[in-house]
C-alpha cells in the first residue's frame, strides 16, 4: 500500500452528504454461541462451509446513509450503488433530498470514471490507477467484497490459518508484506476485515452487523469502516436503507460537453 486501502475507496466514491430512512429487512441476530456446532472440521471443511456462506448474486440495488469523518472533518451522505457481480459498480451521491448530485461514479475491472459535477470535471482512468493509492493486492473484486460482507477470496485458502473459539471462525495470514484477519460470527458471515500494511504504517478494519436476508443469503445492513495511515484517520460508518438483490439495473454515465477533463 502506498497510502491506504480507504483512500482508494473514497477516489472511487467521491464523498458529499445528505441521509435517508431505516431498513425494513428483519434483522438476522447471530446466537452467542452455537453448541451444536461440529468443532473438528479440517481445513478443507472450514474453508468449504465459510465460502458456502458468502453471498452470491448477480446484481445488487443499495442505498446508504452514512457518517464520514476525515481527519476531524465529519458530513453525512447518501450513497446509493448499484452493482453486477464482478463487472461493474455504480454510485451515485446525492444532496438535499436528492435534488442534488454533486458525484457519480462507475467502476470496472478496467476502468474508473468519475464526474464531479460540483466542479463540472472528468476523470477517466485505468484501474490501475488505484495503485497510487494501495498496493496491487487491491482489486476489482476487493471492494465489491468490503461492500457486500464477503471476505475476500485469495485469502480462503489453505494458506491461511483457521482456527475456532466458542463456534466463531477466525481465519489468518500474510501475503506480500500484507496481514489479514477476518473473524466470523456464529452464522458463519464476516464480523470483522482487518487488512494491515506494518510496513508502510497503515490499517483498514471494517465491522459488520445487522445482517438480513437478500435471496436467500445474508447481507450487512450496516458497515464501518476505520482507517489510520500515520497520523490520519478515517472513520465512515454505513448504514443500508436499501438493498434489492438481483433486480434490473442500469448503469447511466453520460458526461456533459461542458465538463473538463482532469488528468
């Protein structure tokens, strides 16, 4: 990582604010403990009945209220997503009740754009661009995961080190100067990410909770994400008032004549 895993995101996002209402979903409540839970599972075992549990889908519709605080700086904001799996994720920000879109992104595998309306000005780049920000672990697949609350995949293997206390799930390693934790509650989904770069000084953590039910998997109805990148810290906490899985979606990205183009 050159800078830190967040700030890739919020290039990628392009934070302002507003809010919205409340989830109607009912909440999944994860048990304290699950007794009857086998404790013996081999690696293979583990590693086939956490990845069982990842969702799976072929488009996402979500809306966020949010709670952003950059280095003391704090806003609300409105984040609404749309998303197809491994192919593309939309976001679009708006303000004052939705009569105001100061930012819209789309994202590929290949590309990331961005309109800042607020400035009227255009940024076309490749993904790779992202590496000025992270390092190139980071990808495409990467942030829908942290989106959606799965943990991410290169790091499901038997690399990693497994381990159960009291029917939780923690899953552990290394790879390429980056550490990784993941911790899993008793309905085998994510509570915890935790990415750390020692070497650069730099830490995401991202917790999980609230989670319900979309087409018969479980998706996070909140998130918060914490940074910290030597003396600086972001701190953004994510609450889904919105999120329709496997629904038509479009992906609108057309860039006035007026804006500018920023290199």
């Amino acid at each position: 990582m050159k800078r830190n895993i967040l700030n890739s995101l919020l290039v990628i996002f392009a934070v302002t604010f507003v809010s919205a209402c409340k989830p109607k979903r009912e909440i999944v409540v994860a048990p304290s403990t699950k007794t009857e839970t086998k404790t013996d599972h081999s690696k293979e075992e583990a590693l086939t009945l956490l990845k069982s549990k990842q969702l799976k889908f072929n488009t996402l519709s979500l809306k966020a209220k949010a709670n952003l605080d950059i280095a003391g700086d704090a806003n609300d904001v409105t984040m609404n997503f749309r998303i197809k799996d491994k192919e593309v994720i939309w976001v679009s920000i708006t303000a004052l009740g939705g009569a105001f879109e100061p930012a819209r992104a789309l994202i590929t595998p290949d590309s990331i754009k961005i309109m800042n309306r607020a400035k009227s000005e255009y940024i076309k780049k490749p993904f790779s661009y992202i590496y000025n920000f992270t390092n190139k672990q980071v990808n495409f697949n990467t942030l829908q995961t942290i989106l959606t609350g799965n943990a991410i995949d290169d790091y499901l293997t038997g690399q990693s080190d497994l381990k159960m206390d009291n029917g939780v799930w923690t899953v552990s390693g290394s790879k390429d100067n980056l550490d990784y934790k993941f911790l899993f509650n008793t309905l085998f989904k994510l509570s915890e990410t935790n990415l750390n770069d020692a070497k650069a000084g730099q830490a995401l953590k991202v917790t999980y909770d609230g989670y319900q039910n979309v087409n018969e998997y479980l998706f996070p109805g909140a998130l918060k994400i914490n940074t910290l990148s030597g003396g600086k810290k972001i701190n953004i906490n994510l609450e889904f008032t919105k999120i329709d899985g496997n629904v038509p979606v479009d992906f609108p990205f057309n860039v006035p004549k007026r804006f500018t183009v920023v290199n």
